[in-house]
C-alpha cells in the first residue's frame, strides 16, 4: 500500500491544491491527514477540500480543528475520522487520537492526558498504524531547536502496544524520521517546508518511508 500522510494544512488552499497533485504523482492508495486540517474559520472548507480528493482518506483533529468536523464526516463519504476508532485497510490496522494542546511545551493529547491514556492505552493493541497530531515525547518535538514539546502520554502508549507506525505532526520545524524503539515515527507536517510523506507499508513487512521536499 501506497500511503500519502500530511499534517498542518491549516485550511490553506494551496496546500489542498499540492497534496490533490502529489496524491496522483505518488500513484497512493490512501490519504492520511495527521490533524490541523483547517484554520480557524476554515472548517467547512477544509472538509468539502477533502472529500474531493481522489482516494479514501483517514484523518484525526489537531488542536485547530473543531470537533465539529468529526459529526460532519456523516456527509463525506471520502473521509473518515480515525478518533479511538479501528479501520482495515487492506490488511493494515489503522487508528487514531485526536487533539493536542500546548502547555507551553508539552503538548497534551487533551487536557486530561492521563485519565485518557489510562483509558484508552490497550485499545491499541493490534494496530499497524496509529495516526495523532503531536510527536511523542524526545522524538521529533524540539521548538526552536531546544524544547521538548512532545507528548508522554502518546510515548507510553506507542511503547506499550509496540506499534510498528506512528504518523503525526504538529511541529512544523521538525518532519522527518526517527524510531522509538520498535516504532517508526513519521513526523509528516506540511506547515514548514516539508510536502509530507510517502510510506509504503506491506502487511508483515516493515514500512518505507520517503520524505518529500518541496
């Protein structure tokens, strides 16, 4: 499977307008969007922007996302929210968490981390690629260089459920590649620089990840 993720399109025409033509460039099977797929007055845009994209697309909340989004997926056949949900795709389990908030650098998948994490940390057991806007913490989340601003909850329960992919965002300044233990950790942001990521990922095989540069 052909998988093109992106993360930090902050409702921007021109950014939907590059990721319709990578989409079709790259030859991919499916669309990831790891969060901040709108601006602040952007939703309803940003939602029609992804249910015209040529291939299915699974995607979670940033923090500027309104959770409104979510209960508009019921109208968009294209586009599903993968929220503490579990998709097949193709033999490969997605799913996801929504939301981050930062705090001023420690980025919380909510604002009670770890009453969520303690509820939430086995229903990943089994997941092939778990999709969620901030990095884990120490990886792939320094601001300006320096601070740490990553989230510890979503660190224990990538470790916890050793789970192959982690696809994420948030930190413009930081797309790229890294591992956390077992895990391969995409950080696929398109608000700097970077275009996303190609990932090919195969059942029992280990993910190809390919950076792209604008």
């Amino acid at each position: 499977m052909r998988i093109y993720a992106v993360a930090d399109i902050h409702g921007r025409s021109h950014r939907f307008d590059m990721i319709r033509r990578r989409l079709t460039n790259l030859n991919a099977d499916l669309l990831v969007v790891a969060g901040d797929v709108a601006g602040r007055f952007s939703a309803h845009r940003s939602m029609e922007q992804l249910s015209r994209m040529p291939v299915p697309v699974l995607a979670v909340r940033g923090n500027s996302d309104n959770h409104r989004m979510e209960q508009a997926v019921f109208h968009r056949e294209n586009v599903s929210w993968l929220h503490l949900n579990r998709m097949n795709v193709e033999d490969l389990v997605f799913s996801g968490i929504s939301g981050t908030f930062l705090l001023p650098f420690d980025s919380r998948l909510c604002l009670a981390e770890q009453r969520l994490v303690a509820g939430v940390s086995n229903q990943f057991e089994g997941v092939s690629v778990l999709v969620a806007h901030p990095p884990p913490r120490g990886v792939l989340d320094r601001v300006f260089g320096r601070w740490h601003a990553g989230s510890a909850g979503l660190r224990h329960i990538v470790t916890h459920n050793r789970i192959p992919l982690l696809i994420c965002g948030h930190l413009h300044e930081m797309p790229g590649v890294a591992r956390l233990g077992e895990t391969l950790v995409v950080n696929c942001s398109i608000g700097g620089k970077g275009q996303g990521a190609l990932i090919q990922y195969e059942p029992g095989m280990p993910p190809k990840v390919e950076m792209l540069p604008a």
